[in-house]
C-alpha cells in the first residue's frame, strides 16, 4: 500500500487541540485535573456529608412509586440524581487512589467511598422489589400517561424482567449493606499487588531494573532470550509467595459469586452475571468452542514465531518479544498524533470530537511510583472522560493510548446523546470502541510502512493483538468458568488448586502437549497477576469485543454503505437498549460461530500474508 503522510487536517487539529499552532503546539498535560468532579479533596468529603445526611429523603420515597405516574417519575428522578452523586464520588476516590496507593490518605477515601456506596445501595434497596411489585399493566400505564418516565423507561423494563431473581426488599438491604465487605477482597489484593509487594530488581543492559507489574509488560519484550527468562522468573517469583494469598482473596470472589448466584435462583454464577445483562449464555459458550476450534491457528502462529525469531524451542517468555525488532519511540503526543490519523475513518465530528477532549486535561499518563499499573478510563456524566495510562513510549503503548481514548469517544458520545438514566453502557460494547480504535490503529500503520521490516513489525503485532485479546482473553474466560464450577461443586478453592487448573488450561491452549510451546510449571501463577478476575465474567468480553471491532472496521475501512453510520448510531446509543440486541440491530449476532471464525479466518490471513513477505527476496 502506497504509504500516506499525516494528513494536514489532523496535523492542524492536533495543534489546535493542544491549544496552539500545529507546528508548535504545547505538550499534552501528563497529570490530570480532577476540579471537573471537585475543586478540591474537602469539597469531595463536604459533598459526601451531604449526600449522607439526604439518605433519609430517599428512604421516604418507599411506598409512593405507586400512588400515581407523577408519584413514580418523582421517585426515580430523585433516585437517579443521587446515584450520579454517588458516582461522582466514587469516581474521584478511586482515580485518587490509582495514583499513589501508597498514600493513605487516598486509601481513607476510597474506603469512606466503598462505606457509602453499601449505605446508599442498602438506603434504596427497596426500588427494585417496588418497582416489580406494581406489575407490568400498571408500569406501562403509568409510561404512557408521563411523558417525564421515557428516560426511566428501560431501567423498569429490566427490573420487570428480573422480578424472578430479585429477594424481598429486607434482603436486597442486607446484601446492599454487605457490598462493602464483599467488595474488600479485590482492594486486599490490590494494596498487596501495587503497593506491599517488594518487587526484585535486575540488571539489564547495565541498568538496574525494579521488575514491576508495569516494568514487567515492557522487560518481558527484551530480544535477549536470557533476560526474558531472568524477568519472568523474577517477576513470577514473588508473585509465587503470596500464592496462598492470592488463593484466598480470589476464592472468597469466586465463592461469593457462586452464593449470590443460589440466591437469586440462577443456576450457575455465569448465568446470573449474562442474564443481568440480557446475553445469552450461548455468547459466553460459542466463544468458547470456536476458540478450542481454532487451535490449531494459534498454534500455527506459535510455529511461525519460533521460526522469525531463530528459536530453537519455545517457551512461555518467548511470546512478547516483537517478530521484528523496532526501537522506535513515541511520545505521548505522538500518540495524539496517530490516534487522530487512525481514526479518520470514523469522520468529521468523531475527530473533532476527540481533538476537544484532548484539550481537557483529563489524562494521567506516565509512571511513577506507587502508581497503579495498565490503563482505564473513567468519568461521569456532565464531565469530560479521564484517562489512566502508563506510557512508556513503545507502539504498545502508542495502541494502549488509542484504546483508552476510544473508550472516552464511547463515553462522550453516549453522554452527548442520552440522558443519564441511559448513558452508561454494557460492559459487553465497552471494549468494542476501545479495541476498534486499535485495528484502525493498526491498518493505519500498515499503510505507513516503508520497509519489508516494517509491515512486518505491525502485521506480527496484530498478530499478537489477536493472541492476546482473543485467544487469551477466552482463555481468561474458561479458567473463570472452571473455577465457578469448582466452587459449584463444592471443591476446596485455594491458591494451588488455582494454579492446577490455570496450568492445564495454559498447556492445552499453548500446545504443551504437542511440542508447540513449553509450559514451565514456575508461571502458572500467572492467575494472581491478573485483577479482571476480582470482577468476574468480565474478561470474555474483550475477545468478544475483538471479534466485533474486527467486524465494523473492516466494514468501515470498506466503506461498506451503512457502515459508519451503524456503529457510530452504537456508540451514541449508550445504555438505551440490552446490549446484545444493540449489536443485532447493528447487524451481529454473538451467539453463532461465523464471527469468531472470521477472526480465525482473519489470523491466517496476516500468517499468509507475512510468509509471502518473509518468502520474497
């Protein structure tokens, strides 16, 4: 493909996101500014004091929903308010706390956070049981005859249609006001992993190197095969001492699940978390066996690998490593810079969309000590979207950079389209937005190659995109299904019992068995180094995601008629409908094979196509 230079329009809009000319535009700000949610840390407990002492106005509303359409819309408007409350609390603490989990400060406060929420969600527990109690007839009259209910429409639509699991109004109070404490073990996990763990440190290339989570996903892409192994031995190492540890706090998650599960009469804990959300099990199972399906493709990569990379054999540190050795280095503006150019595609509005919001400083972007490791976005309604990143200015990050901010054009758009009640949307879309920016980002760089080397260097990481949100991520996801199971059947639910089940998966899905890759028993602890499971079923739906960002951007980069316009109509349509159908309506189903066998179809295809390169002379 004939290479395209960086189109003048986004060079200028750059500039002019960035507050000055294209040619001398100024930094983007590393270090966001939270005076959007508050201006301050008191002002965050002042409007925590309040919102407390208004828990008993909202008590007051039991027993009115019914009395009349105005008695309901009064209700859940008030409700509605508070929950936004509620979020722009937690937000702050939590993004506080990402930071510097040293600081105890931050730690009080989101512990003050967690506290509220349990007496908020405990305060209003009864909203659901209420809202069933009035019957379908008496809701759907009650829609019509208030115009103000439309934006509340879909939220008793779904609590209509959990009638069945939902407990007395008594019980949804207990569990409420437990959530705290249920909730405590992924925050023990996260103050042992980020801020207790004394990670060791190695010399590399005559620089000492302390081998944390964040310093481990860079080291672990060394060319030196040694270093590789001294990195994950290390990193893996310490991670192994707490392995009973880690066994604990995960299977109190696992169990707690697996509880609530039998409790709000579901069968199995993967049922109740799908069914919450209107996505069939078949999702989760279909993604399942076509994955073990393609096999055979992973495999074929795996081959391909230890080939490009002169190995004699492969092993479990051989995977980061790029195909082709690229140093080159992108600044955080660089970043920018590519994301814009990327996502072109998408259209006017959609760039200048984007183009505003990096002008918000809303982003914290770079390590540092005691900060939280990985990438997130959050945000609240009626505020810009913030940024969480830990750039280090390889392409990875230059690609994690567009996924995070693919998630604050999501965020943007929803809210720019919806009101609240219907703004916030489905863990199941959240990843497509990200990952789609991701394959935009990849085609784009392709089409920008210069060099045999270069194509090759981004073919092999889609390559690896597609191992590591694919195939991972399902793998992720079964090792989530088997340890339910376990735990369903009444199995003991330690650190080693994980560890067994983590390592037969790793094995069977790297090809142990058959010589693929060699599976060393010392990183199959590789479970407690992964804080998804602490959210469970949360994982799949990346590969899920992959599959359906591949889908639209093909089609967008096809300029399928249609196509922008159905997936941008997806985004904007945040939480209004079940997200399942959301993606039907757009032209995808998730629960039959054909989209993640065009995936598989799709890995072959680079493999080919990066064995013609590999073969011409």
């Amino acid at each position: 493909m004939k290479r395209l230079p960086l189109p003048r329009t986004l060079v200028l809009c750059l500039g002019l996101a960035l507050g000055g000319h294209a040619a001398h535009a100024q930094p983007l700000p590393t270090v966001w500014n939270l005076a959007p949610l508050y201006a301050s840390d008191s002002d965050w407990e002042s409007a925590r004091k309040a919102l407390l002492a208004d828990l008993p106005k909202l008590a007051a509303l039991k027993g009115t929903l019914g009395k009349s359409a105005q008695s309901l819309r009064a209700g859940l408007d008030a409700i509605s308010a508070a929950n936004l409350r509620v979020e722009r609390l937690r937000v702050y603490a939590s993004m506080k706390q990402s930071t510097d989990n040293r600081d105890t400060q931050n730690q009080e406060r989101s512990n003050l956070a967690a506290q509220l929420g349990g007496e908020y969600s405990s305060t209003i527990a009864w909203l659901e049981p209420e809202i069933q109690s009035l019957g379908e007839a008496k809701v759907a009259a009650f829609v019509k005859a208030e115009p103000g209910l439309k934006k509340h429409a879909e939220h008793l639509r779904n609590s209509l249609r959990q009638a069945r699991h939902t407990l007395s109004a008594e019980s949804e109070a207990v569990i409420a006001a437990l959530g705290p404490v249920r909730e405590a073990t992924g925050e023990v996990r996260t103050l042992l992993f980020n801020a207790n763990t004394q990670w060791p440190e190695l010399t590399v290339n005559g620089k000492t190197e302390r081998v944390t989570d964040t310093k481990y996903g860079l080291l672990r892409q060394n060319p030196d095969r040694a270093v590789r192994k001294q990195v994950f031995d290390a990193f893996f190492g310490a991670i192994a001492q707490y392995e009973d540890t880690y066994g604990v706090t995960l299977g109190n998650v696992v169990q707690d699940d697996t509880i609530m599960a039998r409790l709000r009469r579901y069968p199995s804990a993967v049922a109740m978390s799908l069914g919450a959300e209107e996505i069939p099990e078949a999702v989760y199972r279909t993604l399942v066996a076509e994955v073990h399906k393609g096999l055979p493709t992973l495999h074929r990569y795996f081959k391909l690998r230890q080939k490009m990379l002169g190995l004699p054999d492969l092993h479990y540190y051989d995977i980061y490593p790029a195909l082709v050795t690229q140093n080159k280095q992108y600044s955080l503006d660089d970043a920018a810079a590519l994301t814009l150019a990327a996502t072109q595609p998408l259209g006017d509005d959609y760039q200048a969309l984007l183009a505003k919001a990096f002008k918000g400083n809303t982003m914290h972007a770079m390590p540092a000590p005691g900060k939280r490791g990985g990438a997130y976005q959050d945000g609240v309604y009626g505020a810009p979207p913030f940024v969480f990143l830990n750039h280090q200015g390889e392409f990875e990050s230059v690609s994690t950079f567009a996924h995070e901010w693919g998630h604050a054009m999501h965020t943007a758009m929803a809210n720019r389209a919806q009101p609240y009640e219907t703004a916030n949307y489905s863990l199941f879309i959240a990843e497509i937005a990200s990952t789609a920016n991701e394959v935009l980002l990849s085609h784009y760089m392709r089409g920008q190659a210069t060099s045999k080397e270069e194509k090759l260097y981004q073919l092999g990481y889609a390559l690896e995109r597609l191992r590591g949100t694919f195939f991972r991520q399902a793998m992720f996801g079964e090792f989530e299904l088997n340890t339910h199971d376990a735990a369903a059947r009444g199995e003991a639910l330690n650190g080693k019992r994980m560890t067994e089940i983590y390592c037969k998966l790793l094995k069977d899905y790297h090809g142990d068995a058959a010589g693929v890759m060699k599976i060393d028993p010392a990183y199959c602890q590789e479970w407690a180094f992964i804080p998804h499971f602490y959210r469970p079923f949360y994982v799949y739906q990346y590969a899920t995601s992959i599959t359906a960002a591949l889908h639209f951007a093909e089609d967008i980069l096809a300029a399928k008629p249609g196509a922008r316009d159905n997936y941008l109509r997806l985004l904007a349509g945040g939480g209004s409908v079940a997200p399942y159908q959301a993606l039907k309506n757009a032209g995808l189903d998730m629960a039959t094979p054909a989209p993640y066998q065009a995936v598989i179809k799709r890995m072959d295809s680079i493999m080919d196509e990066m064995e013609a390169l590999l073969a011409a002379q």
